[in-house]
C-alpha cells in the first residue's frame, strides 16, 4: 500500500486529532499509540506532538488537551496551537469512523511487515 505524499500530513493530523477527541477512552489511546511508530510521522511537529501524546499516557482527554500545548512548546514549537490543530473541535460520529481509518493507515505504515490492520 502506498500513501501520495500529499495527503500524509492530512493523514498524520487526523489521526492526532483522533488520539486527542474525546470520543475514545484513554486505555484505547494508549494502546494506538503502543503500536504507532513515532517514525510514521514524516512532519516533525506532527511527531513531536505523537510523542507527547503516547507519554501522557491512558490519561483522560480533556486533561491531555490541557496538557498537551505547553509539552509541544517545550519541545520546540513556541506557536504551537492546539485549538487549531484540532480543528474542528467537534466530530461526528461519521468524522471519527474517518480519523479512525487515518490511525489504522499508519498503523500498517508502523508494521509493514505484518497484516494490515485494516481491509
């Protein structure tokens, strides 16, 4: 499977954008992120940001909202805009099921050599 190299940022920020939405539990966040390899993320911010994600943990959501900005920023990203990066805040249902795909896609980029985790 190959992915066009213009739609991997969008790839990489829905699928943040899904580990950060509160329709997941954290357990599930932490478990996507056990199986995420950092090195999917080909944007250094998008990576920064899944680093921080995976080491806050199975924390709840909206605490991982708050502390995500200022972890980014630590990391070298002073303009760094959670609010926007998560744009649009809310999600439907219909919109999860799509962030959701986005995460299983570099799931598979994470594990090449393995089934795919989605058909």
């Amino acid at each position: 499977m190959t992915i066009e190299s213009a739609s991997r940022p969008l790839l990489e920020r829905n699928t943040l954008r899904f580990l950060c939405s509160v329709l997941i539990k954290g357990g599930t966040r932490g478990e996507i992120c056990r199986l995420l390899d950092p090195g999917v993320f080909q944007d250094p911010l998008h990576r920064v940001v899944f680093e921080e994600i995976r080491e806050l943990g199975s924390i709840d959501s909206r605490r991982l909202r708050e502390l995500l900005p200022a972890r980014v920023t630590n990391r070298g990203f002073p303009d760094f805009d959670l609010k926007s990066f998560l744009a649009p805040q809310e999600v439907s249902e219909k919109e999860i099921d799509e962030l959701f795909e986005s995460a299983l896609q570099l799931l598979d980029l994470s594990h090449p050599d393995e089934e795919t985790f989605h058909d």
